[in-house]
C-alpha cells in the first residue's frame, strides 16, 4: 500500500517537473514577437524557419532578443548578412561570431562544432542537409540548448520546423510620392509549424529606420 502511495505521488508530481523543465529552458523574445509564439517564447533546442522578402529582419530581431542577456549568435555561410542593419535591429555584434560557408562535406561538423558553444546558430545551406546529419545536429542542439535559426526557411532542412515565421505583408512608413522621409516599415508576420496549435498566429512588427 506504501508503494503503490509513492507510485502515485511521482505520477502527480511527474507533469510538473516536465512542465518546470519547460519553463527553465524557455527563451524570451522580444514582445511584439511573443504573440508569434503559443509559450511566449522560444524553447531551447527548436529549429525555427524564415519565409519571406525582408524575413531576415524578424530573423535578426528575434536573434537579438535570444542572444538576452550574454549569449552568443554564429552565422554559417551568410556572408551576404548585413552585420550594420544587424546591428540596428539590436544584435550586439561583438557576441556574433561568422563563419564562411564550409564545403558540403564539412558543413555539418561546423554546425555541430558550434552548437557545442554557440547559443543561436544561423544557417542557410546551399545544398540539402542528409537527413541522417540534420537528426543529429537537432537532437544535439536540444542536448546543448541551442537554437537554430533557419534564413532559408528551412528548404534545405529534410527536418520540420519548429516554428515557421512568413513575412506576408510589408509597408514602409514616411514615403510619399516623391517626398518624405523613411522612418521605417510595418511588417505583417504569420507563425506556422508544428509547435503552433490551430492553423496560425499572426503578428505585426515595427522596424525603424535609423
């Protein structure tokens, strides 16, 4: 009778402990993304996909909002990023380290070389990924607590996304027909993937320009 009491116990007890596991590897972004987001936040160890002209904006908002308060963002093979407009949408650059893109052959062990120290991975392969190698690389970012932001939209990912976040509309602010001056733009975000219950989320944010 004691046992079975204990047995008891541990299964009440059991969601709770998952739940405050949850919890502690919960990531927080910045709030006008939290909406795109059924927890609020980013887990540790998710894949989360870019769709869209202007997505590598959301990308890097969310980046910096991950990198809170001193961890790190690598990019692999996005040579064409621009580190300035990084910078202005709020990722600290001296915690970014970039990486050229590595031979098909390599690039898998690059990631994983950085996931092991590395807190945001962002990745856009220009040749599909060997299922095999992607398992690997999420099981070990889930390991490490990392997270892996996917600039292609996860094309050449043969894994689902966590989350996918489309920019489906944009709007620039301040611009006239011929006159006024940029002030920034309007983007209309959906949040897709099977960690989103229902159909989707969706969300508008606001990109100065400075």
């Amino acid at each position: 009778m004691e046992d079975l009491t204990r047995l008891r116990t541990l299964t009440r007890l059991a969601p709770l402990g998952l739940a405050g596991e949850q919890a502690r590897l919960l990531r927080p972004v910045p709030g006008d993304m939290a909406g795109l987001f059924p927890t609020g936040g980013v887990q540790a160890g998710w894949s989360i996909g870019f769709v869209g002209r202007g997505s590598w904006s959301p990308a890097m908002m969310l980046a910096a909002g991950l990198m809170e308060p001193d961890r790190w963002l690598a990019t692999v093979g996005l040579e064409e990023l621009g580190l300035v407009a990084a910078a202005e949408l709020g990722v600290p650059l001296d915690r970014v380290v970039t990486v050229e893109t590595p031979a098909p052959g390599q690039w898998a062990g690059v990631v994983a070389a950085l996931i092991e120290a590395i807190d945001v991975i962002a990745v856009a392969p220009r040749h599909p990924v060997p299922a095999r190698a992607a398992r690997r690389l999420q099981a070990r970012a889930r390991e490490q607590q990392a997270v892996l932001l996917h600039l292609d939209g996860g094309r050449s990912w043969p894994q689902p996304m966590d989350i996918t976040l489309t920019v489906v509309e944009q709007r620039w602010q301040g611009l006239g027909p011929g006159h006024g001056h940029l002030q920034g733009r309007r983007m209309v975000v959906e949040a897709t993937g099977r960690r989103v219950p229902g159909s989707s989320r969706w969300s508008e944010l606001a990109v100065e320009a400075r």
